[in-house]
C-alpha cells in the first residue's frame, strides 16, 4: 500500500508540517509566589490553559517552591507534559533573590544545558535545548534562550546599567558554537525608547549573532498613544488592594513596553526553524487600554473580559507571546530524558572559578568524579562528587584556553573557557 500512494503521503507530510509549531510566552510574574492576591498559581492557571505556550519563560520568580507551583498546577492541565529548568536563586545581588526560569513542553523540547550569567543586579539565565524532532538525529535544531530583568527606572545611570547587562548577554552570544544555532532573548527589558543605549546594543551588528525585534515598532514607547498595542505594563491604574511598598506593584495604567521577546535573525530566513509573522503580540492587550486598568470595560475586543481580568489579578505586567514553526516532525511520544545531569550555575567563562550543579538523582553509583579535559584529550583534574548538588572548580592555576568536563560513567559534556 506505500508504494503505490507517494502523492498521498506527501500530501499527509505537507499537512503534518503545518501544524509543526512552538508557542513562546514570556511573563514577568511579579515576585511570584508571595505577592497578593493568594493562590495566583490558579489565576496563572487560567491564563496558560488559555494560551497553550510550549516554552514557558518567566522573571521574577522567588523560590523553588514557587516554580513548583507553576509546574504542579499552573501547567497541569497542558496537553502535554511540562518540566522546568533547575531553580538557583540570584547570584548578582546579595539582597533580591527574584530569579528567572523556563518551563517547557517535554513533548517538543529537550533541555541539554543551563547555566547562569552574573551581572550588574540580576543573573542573565541561559537555556539550550534541542527540537524533539525525528530528523534531531541528523540535523538538529539548536535553540538558545536567555531571560533577563534589566534594570528598572528612568535616568542615564540606570540606562548605563541596563546597556552593561545587554552587554553580556551580547558576550555569552560569542561561545555559542553550534551551526546555525537559533537564539530568544527575553525579558522585561525596562525601555522606555527604542533610542535607548541597551536595546540599540541588543541589535547592533556588532554582535556575534545578529538580534532583531519581531514587530521592528521604533519610537518613544512611553504613553504613547500610537504605539498603544504594544504597552505590556502596567495592569493596574490603581496597586490599592495589592499590599503596600514594593509588593503592591506598579500602578499607573497600560503605558510601556518594557516585555520583550527578541529573536535571532535566522528565523527570518530559515525553512527549517522560522518565526510566525504577526503572531507576536502583547497577550491581553486590545490596543484601547492607554492609561487605563487591562480589564477596563472599555478595552474590550479580541481578548475576553475573563482573561483581562485574570491578568489583571496575576501581575503588574501582561505576557508577550510569538508563534515558531518547524518544517521537522515533532515526536509523538517523550524519547528523552528531560533534566540535564550537570550545568553552569556561574557563567561558562572564568579566570578563578567555574561552578556547577549536578542533578545528583540521574547520578549511578559509578558517577564518583568529575573529570576536566583540555583539547588534547588529556586530564587535567579530577573531582570527587561525593553526593554534591553544587560543585566549585578552582581553575585559576589553568592555562587560558576550552575545557571539557565529563562526569564519570556518562556522555553527557559542558564546555568552559579558562581566560
């Protein structure tokens, strides 16, 4: 029966291929989980099941305990399973420890590495994974995504900061070594104007690989009334009712566009792995809510009454989201083992030390080292783990150059640069 029916089957692919898509959301959740109302997990809840986002990225998240609650019950309902990133808390501040993470799709995505970017104020947190595909064998579809909370307020000095964390996310892009690697940097980004220092650095052809925005909207975001559709904050007119200090959050109603989904540019060009045009949006936002609480009655439109006010209740900002499709065959079935063995918990390029965590449940009991290599294949050191979740190397008696490390009994390999 195959052999005499190749046009059907390719008919079958053709329509198969269509359907081959990854949703992104990005969702600044607003020092979740302790921020009022209680039980956000469940208001969350509403709004995912409504959007179905197989990569899942958020920033201020306050505790592991809260990423379990996203993952237990805001996804529970998905229609496939989800798994999260390891939680580390924020290595750049000694006093906030709001952090960002990924959640995904297990079905669509495998987590390979993670590892953390100190920088001024908060961690830049980078992910890699690679497409579920039948074809991942042969020709693998790499995706880089790092997540950011730049920092906030108006004024040249916080300008200045938030263009020195631009800055290295735009140096961790230098290491990125696999062909044709496909990057997201998202974030709330806090930019008030396309003019500012940090988001022309996110673009600048300069960088190792070139960054653009999806919907390219230029100009002075802030209350502006052309550039209304966009404003991803601020949800409420009024924070009366959501605590007091910085736990009430922001107010002033819908006036900014500080959430960004960016994206490299071959997903401009690619056949294999390519943004959905017009499917970048700020979730929630019908383009008639300046100045004015997201769930107004006024703002109405395409987005429910019911999802407006979900969002309303679940955080000072709204999601963005954007659509990718794949011309590869997404597995029907979980073939991978989701949690990475060991990943950076410090950036992957040092001078004195490198830390690593180890997910010391995949450890067997023949895993007793951790053993570096230089390109010559030899072994420079090896570490004992003795059951072990963080691991610190002191590498400063290394030579400058790439490393490799390999615990004991597995195949799995991270990369650092000794400067």
């Amino acid at each position: 029966m195959k052999r005499i029916l190749p046009v059907f089957l390719f008919f079958i692919g053709f329509i198969g291929f269509s359907q081959e898509t990854l949703n992104a959301m990005f969702y600044n959740l607003f020092r979740f989980p302790s921020a009022p109302p209680a039980n956000r997990e469940l208001i969350l809840k509403e709004i995912l099941n409504e959007y179905q986002p197989d990569l899942f990225m958020v920033c201020e998240l306050e505790t592991e305990n809260g990423a379990d609650l996203i993952l237990d019950i805001s996804l529970a309902d998905q229609p496939d399973v989800f798994d999260r990133a390891v939680f580390y808390p924020n290595t750049s501040s000694s006093t906030d420890f709001i952090q960002n993470l990924v959640f995904f799709n297990t079905r669509k995505l495998t987590l390979v590495n993670q590892q953390i970017h100190p920088a001024p104020y908060r961690d830049i947190n980078q992910y890699s994974f690679i497409l579920n595909t039948e074809e991942a064998e042969t020709s693998p579809i790499h995706l880089e995504v790092f997540v950011a909370h730049l920092k906030s307020s108006t004024g040249t000095t916080n300008q200045q900061a938030r263009l020195e964390m631009v800055e290295v996310f735009a140096m961790a892009l230098e290491y990125l070594t696999n062909p044709n690697t496909y990057v997201l940097f998202a974030g709330d980004f806090n930019f008030y104007t396309s003019s500012e220092p940090g988001y022309q650095k996110i673009l600048s052809e300069d960088n190792a690989i070139l960054m653009i925005d999806p919907i390219d909207t230029p100009g002075s975001w802030h209350d502006s009334n052309n550039l209304k559709h966009i404003h991803t904050q601020c949800t409420r007119v009024s924070n009366s009712g959501f605590g007091t200090g910085a736990g009430a959050g922001a107010s002033g109603g819908m006036d900014d566009r500080f959430d960004f989904i960016m994206m490299s540019q071959n997903f401009t060009t690619s056949s294999d792995f390519y943004y959905v045009e017009g499917t970048y949006k700020a979730y929630g936002n019908n383009g008639n809510c300046l100045n004015k609480d997201i769930n107004n009655e006024d703002c109405s439109g395409s987005y429910s009454q019911i999802l407006r006010d979900n969002l309303y209740w679940m955080s000072d900002h709204i999601p963005v989201v954007m659509q990718f499709e794949t011309s590869q065959t997404f597995l029907s079935k979980l073939v991978y083992e989701q949690k990475p063995l060991v990943w950076f918990n410090s950036s992957s390029i040092g001078t004195d030390f490198i830390e690593l965590g180890i997910n010391t449940n995949r450890l067997s009991s023949e895993s007793k080292n951790i053993y570096i290599y230089n390109l010559l294949g030899q072994q420079v050191e090896a570490i004992p783990i003795n059951g072990n979740p963080f691991i610190r190397l002191d590498i400063n008696g290394y030579s400058s150059g790439l490393y490799i490390i390999r615990i004991e009994n597995n195949n799995e390999l991270l990369k650092f640069i000794r400067r």
